[in-house]
DNA sequence: TAAAAAACCGATCCGCAATCGGTTTTTAGT
DNA sequence: ACTAAAAACCGATTGCGGATCGGTTTTTTA
C-alpha cells in the first residue's frame, strides 16, 4: 500500500479530473515536474497493476479512472496504515478524535452527522 | 513516516511492556522471530532517531521506550498516511466514517462520547 | 501496408529497512 | 587504575520498491 511520490501526484490528479489517458497525464505535469511519458506510463500501470486504476481502451490508447472514490481510498490508507498498531477499533477511535483536535465546531457537526448517516444506512442493512 | 517490519513490532512490544533495553527487546523477539542483538539495537536506534522512542541511561544501558501514547501515534500515523491527499477534513472525516462501516453499534455510541469529550475540550481551552 | 503512436520490457539508480561483523567506548569488578 | 565484559557505534551488504528512461514489440490508422 505504499505510493511513491508520483504515484500519489498522478492519482489526486485523476480525481480531479477524471479519466485520462497517458498523453494527458504527461502534459499535465511535464511542465510543472517534468519526466518523460514512459515515466507515466510506468507510473500508472503500477497503480493499474495495485488495483487503483481501472483503465479502458478509449480509441487509440488507455484511458485510466480512479478504481475506487477518493474517500473509499482515504478510508483504505487509514486502515492500511493503522492494521498492525490498533488491535481493536478503540484505538482507531481515541486516535482518530486525538487526530481530530484541530477540528473546529463545525466538522464535529458535520462528523456526528455523518456517525447518524452511518447509522441509518446500517439499520436499513439489518431490515433487510 | 514509513515503518519497516521490526520497527512496527518493537515500537508494539515497548508499548506493551513499557520501557526496556536493547537485552530485554532482543530476548523477547529471539525465539519467535530471530534476529541477532545488534539488529535490535540498529532498529531501536532508528526507532530513536526518528524521533519515536525517547532513551535514557538506566544504569549500565540505554532503556528505551515510546515517545508518545499510542492513541497519539495512531493519529499521527493518520496523518501522515492522508495528508497528501486530503486538502481539507471533509475527506478525512467522510473517510473514516466510510471506513467505519464496520463498527457496530456500541463503537459508534463510544465515538460519538469521544466527540463530547472533544468538545468539552475545546471550550475549556477556549475559556482560559 | 507502412508510418506513427502506444504499450511493453528491461536496465539502472536511489533511498531505506534489515542484518550483522567488527571497532570503539563505557561500565564494573578486583 | 587496569582489565574484561558489556554496550554503543560504525560501516558494509542485501533486498525491495519507486522513478526514470531507452529500446523493442504491438497496435492503430491513414
């Protein structure tokens, strides 16, 4: 689960915009970071390869997406990164509200309405 | 803020135990996984170095132990692991709500007390 | 079907954790 | 204070994975 550094800078990149093909990329950032188009190339077939891009045949080349929404994937780096520290999800929470000692009144609004919606999806799962 | 394999292990086991040198670390870890003394001393020394174990002679050795609560460290694991691609909390926050898909009833009720608890912080220190 | 584009392969470089041998420094016992 | 043992420190090696890009094969298209 570990991103280089490019790596990173490709995938936000694909969030914001959505699919693209290599060409695309590397204009983006040939500019502002440099790097050849094998360069890219080679970058996003190994996010391809680790299951975070999907990617097409669009016409002529490759068109790579996102496999998964941004926040699916923060949910995932979070959990990845935490596996082999929390034993049980006590600690993930404590952790997460330490985290969360910068939030203004505002996000813990808008967490615990989140904590709600958790809930109610949750209650319709176990109607089913 | 990447952790190789023994480093995560040690700083665990310090966390379990509370403090103990390089002897202590060694003989714990000799049996089941192996490795010679010195490499325990390489890793707590990493380990120090970046800042996550504090030291202090005790005696004949140097007696390591963690640098910060784990509670702490998980949240700065978090961090690290979402800050290059979270520009404001929204994510963060929508992450880990994603991610707690799979906490049931009881860890949400405990999540929702640790946001008060937030709160009550909050306004304490706002106060002074 | 030939030129251009894209995909693929492989080599190299770099950084970092793990590992451990060997040397220096520190500690402790006499 | 002297010496032996213990601990700390240094440096070399290995292995892994990301970044980089040249060169070759495959695919597309005109």
């Amino acid at each position: 689960m570990n991103l280089g550094e490019l790596e990173k800078l490709v995938l936000n990149y694909l969030w914001s915009t959505g699919a693209a093909d290599a060409k695309r990329v590397h204009d983006h950032f040939k500019t502002t970071r440099g790097g050849s188009l094998n360069t890219i190339q080679s970058t996003l077939d190994r996010l391809h390869k680790k299951k975070f891009l999907t990617r097409e045949k669009q016409g002529h080349a490759f068109s790579y997406s996102p496999a998964m929404e941004k926040k699916a994937f923060i949910g995932a780096l979070i959990k990845a990164a935490t596996q082999d520290f929390s034993t049980d999800h006590d600690h993930l929470l404590s952790a997460f509200v330490t985290l969360s000692a910068d939030l203004d009144e505002a996000h813990l609004d808008r967490l615990e309405a989140l904590i709600k919606d958790s809930r109610q999806k949750k209650t319709q799962g176990d109607e089913k």
